[in-house]
C-alpha cells in the first residue's frame, strides 16, 4: 500500500497536479485502496484482458462445452449501453448456461461497475479497457532494458527510449504531412477532420462517417430548445440510437456514448450533423489529443528544459547523448561537496564557451549577410548598361 501511494503521490506530482480522468489496473485491493484515497473522482476500472483469464480459468468446463458462451459473455461486459440492458443480458446469460449458482460469476457481478463497459461510458478513456496499449509499450521498452541494469544505466537507456520514440513520432507526422488520405465524400466535414486529425484517427472517424449510410433519422420531439432524435439502422439488427440535439449551442449526446468514452463522434451524431447540413463541425469534437497540432508542442524534459522540437533526427540524438554525459557528470559531481564545487565550476566554464561559440557565430553569419545584402544593393544602385552611343561623322 506504502509503495502504490508514493507511487501515485510522484505521478500526481509529475502531473503538475492533474488527477487521472479513468485508471485501469490489475485487480487488487491495495490499489484500489490508494486509489480511493489518491484520486477519489477518477473512475477506477479493470483490465478485461484479466476478466477473460480468470473467466477461462474458473469456467473452463463452460467455455470448453459452449462455442457460443465466448461471445455472450462478452456481449455482456461490452454491448450493454444502459445498465438495463446490462442487466437484462447478464441475467440471461446465467439461465441459458445454469449458471445462476455460479459462486465466482456471482462475486464478479459484485464489482460489476469496474468491468462492464456500460458503467465506463461517461469517462474517456481513449477506449483503453484492455492492457493492449500498455503491453506494446513494455515489448517496446524491453529493447532497452535487461534485468542486469544498474540505476545510472537505466537512466541512460530510458533516454535513448525516449528520443527514438520521438524520432519515430517525427517521421510519421512527415509522412502525414506529405500524404493526404483519399476521402470518400463531397461533404466538406470529412475533408475538414482530414485536414485536421492525425491520420490513423482521421481513418477512425472516417469509419464513422462510412455507417451513417446505413441509419434513419427521424425528429421525435423538439419542445424550441432542445431536440430528440432517433437513430435507426435500416438493415440487420436496427438498434435504436437517441440523439439530444442543443441547436443553440451546437452540442449532441448519443445514448451511445462513443464520444464521451473514446473522444470522436459517433455514426450516429454525425448522421445528424450530416442531414442538418453542417459545412464544419463545432471545436468542441476535435479533441486536441487528436489532432495534428499537438506534435508541434513545446515538450520539456525532467528539469524543464525545452526539448528541441526538430524535424532534423541528428539533433534529437545529439540532444539525447550530450543529456546522458551531462546526467552522468551530475550524479557523481554531486555526492560530495568538494566535488559538487568542482562540477559546478567546470559546468558554468563550459557554459560560458558554449555561449560564446554561439554568440560568435551568429555575428559571423550576421556579417556574411550583411556584405551580401551590400553586395546586391551596390549592384541594383549601378546605372544601367546601355548601347554604346554612336559618334557623328
């Protein structure tokens, strides 16, 4: 418990004092505990991926001799878009598969609000209920790290982690920005978000968009100021959808709760959008997160010094070894006073030659423009060439 709260109180701290909107973790006591006490208005759900491992492990028999129980249960934990409907599905569940005594099922549904999606709906969470997200950031971290890792080593690893992560970030974007994805529409929203998502979430929301051609609207109530829609789909299993739509300020709720949960607007709201004839989406729908500006922040390191943002990947690895050799010299400087004195001495020394360098450059370089901003005008101010006139005779 100790250790989960210093760990949270460190997070919290690095954070600049953001709390966490959801957290997903393993299942266990401690840290659900430390995160009651550390950050009580987050919502705190739990991998499926575990669900489904203790599931298979505690109805083997069931999963062994029902092909469709694999789906049902999962139906369970991710269809249900009211708690209703949750529950009416679980219910069935138990009695089609005579599972009604089922201890374990039964201390499942206990903390049922941690696991079934339906109680997560009303918190983003990018979509991230699975430890997808985190186990391709361990396979990718373990790159870099062996068991044998001394602390000092660690550091420097994680810091060549970082600046190949960015690296990598880079040539994306640039690929991004010489690209542009093929659309597959006339409606000037659809080239709006691909002028402004990253292009992985421009293919997301463009799924979106390619399901409005299967779905009804149909107004159901308008009482001046607020609008009720329903949504329908016109083949295959027509579930219905509810749309409450605030013309004056521009905002749509689905019952489905796609935006609310993974941050882009659902088929359903842009059918909406679509048949009221918007040219743009409200700024509200373009979650910063999302979008291609966000890689043109300034990032800061640990000490908050401004990271270079470059498109150049020489100086992200020239920034990442000068910051190990400088990260080096700090540890051993610092753990005695005498030395402490002698590293401070020499940093600041190199410091002023640094500056110095740089300062005498960028007045060579002044200099040079100078004389070839003289040369020009020397040029332009000389009297035009003109025929050589010709002599009377």
């Amino acid at each position: 418990m100790d250790a989960v709260m210093w760990l949270f109180t460190t997070f919290l701290e690095a954070m600049g004092g953001k709390k966490p909107v959801s957290i997903f973790t393993d299942q266990s006591r401690a840290i659900a505990n430390a995160i009651s006490a550390m950050f009580p208005d987050s919502h705190h759900g739990l991998y499926l991926w575990h669900i489904y491992q203790n599931a298979a492990k505690h109805l083997s028999q069931v999963f062994a001799g029902f092909k469709s129980f694999t789906s049902r249960f999962k139906a369970c934990i991710y269809d249900g878009e009211t708690i209703e409907e949750f529950e009416e599905s679980w219910k069935k569940l138990l009695v089609d598969f005579k599972l009604t005594d089922n201890v374990w099922l039964q201390k499942l549904y206990e903390f049922r609000e941690k696991w079934a999606q339906v109680y997560s709906r009303a918190y983003f969470c990018a979509g991230m209920t699975t430890t997808q997200r985190s186990e391709s950031i361990n396979k990718f971290l373990k790159k870099y790290f062996g068991s044998t890792l001394v602390f000092r080593e660690f550091v420097d690893q994680y810091a060549k982690a970082i600046a190949s992560r960015r690296e990598k970030e880079r040539e994306v974007e640039n690929k991004t920005q010489q690209t542009s994805p093929i659309l597959v529409s006339q409606w000037s929203v659809e080239r709006e978000a691909s002028e402004k998502y990253m292009k992985k979430v421009f293919y997301l929301f463009q799924k979106e968009y390619q399901q409005t051609l299967d779905f009804s609207l149909k107004l159901e109530d308008d009482d001046g100021t607020i609008s009720t829609y329903i949504v329908k789909e016109l083949e295959g299993w027509k579930k219905i959808r509810k749309l409450v739509y605030n013309p004056l300020e521009h905002s749509v709720s689905c019952t489905c709760r796609k935006f609310e949960f993974h941050g882009i607007l659902c088929s359903h709201s842009l059918k909406l959008f679509r048949d009221l004839q918007y040219e743009s989406l409200p700024p509200r729908y373009y979650l910063k997160r999302w979008t291609r500006t966000i890689v043109d922040e300034d990032v800061f390191d640990l000490h908050g010094d401004l990271i270079p943002n470059d498109t150049d990947p020489s100086l992200t690895i020239r920034y990442s070894g000068l910051s190990q050799i400088s990260q080096r010299i700090v540890s051993k400087g610092s753990k005695f006073p005498n030395v402490s004195s002698l590293t401070e001495v020499g940093l600041l020394e190199l410091e002023a030659r640094v500056e110095s360098w740089i300062s005498s450059r960028c007045a060579n370089q002044n200099v040079a423009s100078n004389a070839q901003n003289s040369s020009t005008l020397n040029v332009d101010d000389e009297a035009p060439l003109r025929d050589p006139t010709k002599r009377q005779r």
